[in-house]
C-alpha cells in the first residue's frame, strides 16, 4: 500500500515501524501520551526513582522479652535486632522501633542507645544516645509504656548492616522490654530513601 498524505493532514499507509530510528523524540510527544499500560515491563527500577522516593521497606516484628538486670548498665534489647541490605551505598535509611517497656520499682531515668554493626559481625558504631529518654518513680509494675525510638542512618554500603537498641535503668529491680511477649510487643520499620 502506498504512503499518502492526505487533504486533511493524516497520513496512510505507513506499516508499523515505518518511522526512521530516531525521527519521533520526546519533544514530538504530546504530554501524557504514554499511559502506564504502555511502559515496558522493568522500565521504572529503583535507579531511575527520582531522589526522595521510597526504594525498599522492611517491615518486621519479634516476641522476644528482655530485662535489663543491672543497675546503670547498657543492656541489649536482644529483640530489638534488625538486618537490612541497602539498594544504594548513599542511601538514608530511616529507623523506627516501637515496643512495649515496663518498670519494677522506681527505675528512675531511663536510656536508649541506637547501634550500627557494619558489617554483621563487625564493630558496633553508636548513632546516637538518649540518656535521660524518661524519669519513672513510685509502684511496682508501673511505666512508661509504648516507646517510639527513630532515627535516620546513611551506612554507606550495599552489604547487610545490623542494627539494635540498648536499655538503660538508674534505679530499681526490674525493667522489661515486652514483658508478656506479644505479637506486637516489638515492631522495627526500615525506610531506604534514595539521595
């Protein structure tokens, strides 16, 4: 079939890949005219995300009960453990536990710490301490409750980094983390944001 141009502007007769490679760019496009359906399998990947974006959620949770025995002594939350494998070496990845904390007779100033083992059995690097997080007094069995510990980490690797939190108590006999051992008693969220 012959190509034709016609009186009103169209054109028939062009087989599909008729167009010379080159001749349609993306300035020839009219805006939006590509609609999802359209776009080749794998053709949006986390490197081509633009800065800002969310590449990677890890999203976990453990039952584990941990009670830290000594007075003024860091103590590892041995639930607390989480293992994340960055997309990109210049990444943020932000950090989030939640867990359940109770207190046996007024343990006082309360503090967390927040490591980085890099690589998993490797040194451990501390990112950051909050030494007087909270002040609990009086009664057996009492506080502080649900505590959110976050933080944002840029390891600067794409091999497994480790991460975990330390307990602190001045006063007192017992301070448990996720003392009935529940389902939810421990959450850890990691959010790899590409820079």
């Amino acid at each position: 079939m012959p190509v034709t141009i016609n009186g009103d502007g169209s054109i028939t007769g062009l087989s599909v890949g008729g167009l010379p490679d080159g001749s349609v760019d993306a300035d020839t496009l009219a805006s939006n005219a590509v609609t999802s359906a359209k776009l080749a399998s794998g053709a949006i990947t986390a490197s081509t995300l633009p800065a800002g974006s969310i590449v990677k959620y890890q999203h976990t949770t453990s039952t584990t009960r941990t009670n830290i025995t000594s007075t003024q002594s860091w103590t590892t939350f041995v639930g607390t453990t989480v293992d994340f494998t960055p997309t990109f070496s210049n990444s943020k990845l932000d950090l989030t536990w939640t867990f359940a904390l109770e207190a046996n007779q007024n343990v006082n100033g309360i503090g967390f710490r927040v490591y980085r083992q890099s690589p998993i059995g490797g040194s451990d690097t501390l990112l950051g301490e909050s030494y007087q997080h909270s002040h609990w007094g009086t009664g057996a069995w009492t506080g502080p409750g649900q505590i959110v510990l976050n933080w944002n980490d840029s390891p600067g690797v794409t091999t497994a980094v480790r991460y975990f939190v330390q307990g602190y108590r001045e006063t007192g006999n017992e301070l448990y983390i996720n003392f009935g051992q529940d389902a939810l008693g421990i959450c850890m969220k990691v959010m790899e944001i590409r820079q």
